[in-house]
C-alpha cells in the first residue's frame, strides 16, 4: 500500500493546532489511507522554507488518543494502549526539518503524497505564502520529487465553531482526492513534468454547513506586501517575549483588540533601545477592500468565502493555470468543479 504523509506547522493537537487529529481521521477512516504523521514538536509558524542546519534534530514518538489528539510521548517506540489510535513521530525541527527528514530518513521510498496541514489559518497572497511554514513543508517535499498539497482553515469567526470542522475535512479531502487523480501537468515540474505542489485555502465560514457548500476556484497568488512585523518592547519587558497577536497563529486573523495595541509599543521613546517583539500589524492583509482584489485570486476566494486551489511551482512561481487545471475552456474567474 502506498503511504501518505501529514504534517503541519502548528504541532501536535491543541490550541494552536486544532485540525490535526480531525483530519487524520478523516483520511484514515474515510480513504483507508496509511497516513504516517511527522510534525514539528512546537509551533513553528512563519518560519518559511527554513532548515536547522546546525541543530542536532531530536525526535520522540507521540501517542494521541480520542476525542482530540491529546495524548503522550516516548522516547522510544512502544505499543499502543488502551484508548491511544496511532503512533506519530514529533520533531523538534521546522516544518520542511520534517518534511525532508520523513522522507529521507524514517520512510524512505514509502510516501507518495505529502499533505501539510490543515494549517490554523489562512495561507492567501504572496505575503503569507513567502513566510508559511505550511507551504513551505510541501516545497520542500516537492523539491524531493514527491507530490505535495498544502492546506489551510481561514479563520473568519472567533472561535471558530467546531460544527465547521468535519466539513471541512470533507471539503479538503474532495479537492485532494479530485487533485491526485488529476494531477496538472507543468513543462517546468521538477517531477514528470507535473505541478510541483497545490496551495489550498478553505474559509472556515457558515457556508460550510449548507447543502451546496463552497465554491472551489483555481486561483493564482494575489501579490501584496506587509509592512511592520515587530513592535519595539520596553526593556523592562524583555523577559517576558513572547509571540503575541492571534490564538490561530501568525497566519490566522489578527483579533480586533491585537491590532487596537500593534502600534502602541513602537512608539518614538524606544528607538534605540534594540529590543523587539513579532507584532505584525496585517489588518490590510487580512480585511483587503474588494477594489484591489485581483478577480480570480486566492485573496479574491477568501475575500468571497470561496475555496481555493492554487497551482505552484517550487520556485516561488506559478506554472500556466490552463495547462496547470486542465481546463482551458474558461476564462476570468475559474470554478473547480469536482
């Protein structure tokens, strides 16, 4: 049987990776797929494509149990007890650490397809995509000659209803099951002449439940930028750095009273002071106006409250979406139809 690869930027189940074990679960029990787990052992979210190259990289087994995930670890392999469903591997490493590492090391020549995610957050525009550990994970995998998917929730309510999650699992494993049997071609593509890796983003809104569902667009990269990412910080304060902002993670939405407080530490009196903390404001990023949405864009989708699929290369590039989708009977806004 051939072997598929989770693994996220988030860490092993809890707060700031809820998805996870869900969607473990649902490819397990619903595709019968081996799905062999490698995560980083923390959050690592904005850390992009990055390796730790003179890091020893240590790893323990991991044990989740029912209903959330929430299980131990070992040092060592063992048996599975009583309650616990599978044994997965956490790394202290970023998320392409892992990616290469289960790969190269712990499976070699087993996996086939590599899903990173389902990201706490979305992962929309160049801005997120440069600096998304997620995708990252899956450019780096695709750079190992191995069909790779990222995938990620857009957060939109605060907290985001449990009621959305299983249909998001469900919409997420359409497209990734409409996408491995139909896998676009690239002259470009590192491997066969394919598309080297999906982007995959899912607005985790109401419409989820609803008979019809969500839209599904082919999309490209909406090309933005950001601006300020750090606050200067008090140097009284400086023990106490932490990453602050939003419970979902840098790429999720910045809450109201987070970006309300983004400026106010980087005021004129601490220039020079040489002590900053991760404090992005991405109110724009994340609240863009419609005018400046290309249409047909991944910001577009999310914009909408549609899914959406983008085709990339692993350079950064997007290959020719017609022959990417196979589809070039359409034009402006495209709908995947599954």
């Amino acid at each position: 049987m051939a072997h598929r690869k989770l693994r996220n930027d988030d860490g092993p189940p809890g707060r700031d990776s809820p998805y996870v074990y869900g969607f473990y679960r649902y490819l397990t029990d619903n595709f019968g797929w081996d799905v062999k787990v490698v995560v980083p052992s923390t959050q690592k979210s904005w850390i992009g494509k990055a390796y730790q190259i003179k890091d020893i990289i240590q790893g323990r087994y991991y044990y989740p149990r029912e209903p959330d995930g929430q299980g131990e670890t070992s040092p060592v392999s063992r048996q599975l007890k009583d309650g616990e469903v599978a044994e997965w591997i956490l790394l202290d490493g970023t998320p392409a650490t892992c990616a290469n590492i289960a790969l190269h090391n712990l499976y070699k020549g087993e996996i086939d397809l590599v899903l990173s995610g389902p990201n706490f957050g979305r992962n929309t525009s160049s801005a997120f995509a440069l600096s998304s550990g997620t995708i990252g994970a899956a450019l780096s995998s695709s750079l190992s000659h191995v069909r790779s998917i990222a995938v990620s929730y857009g957060t939109v309510n605060r907290p985001t209803p449990t009621t959305y999650f299983d249909p998001a699992h469900q919409l997420a494993g359409r497209i990734i099951t409409h996408l491995w049997e139909n896998w676009g071609k690239d002259e470009g593509g590192l491997r066969n002449g394919e598309v080297d890796l999906y982007n995959i983003n899912i607005p985790m809104i109401e419409e989820l439940l609803s008979e019809a569902g969500l839209q599904i667009h082919w999309t490209t990269i909406w090309r933005n930028a950001y601006g300020r990412l750090f606050a200067a910080h008090a140097p009284e304060e400086a023990p106490a750095l932490q990453r602050t902002g939003s419970s979902g993670g840098p790429d999720a939405p910045v809450a109201q009273d987070s970006r309300e407080q983004s400026g106010k530490d980087s005021d004129a009196s601490q220039v020079g002071k040489l002590v900053f903390k991760f404090h992005p404001d991405m109110h724009d990023l994340i609240f863009p106006g419609e005018d400046i949405l290309p249409v047909g864009s991944d910001g577009w989708a999310m914009h909408k409250g549609h899914a959406s699929v983008t085709p990339m290369r692993a350079s950064f590039a997007e290959p020719n979406l017609e022959i990417a989708t196979r589809d070039s009977s359409v034009s402006g806004a495209r709908i995947l139809k599954l």
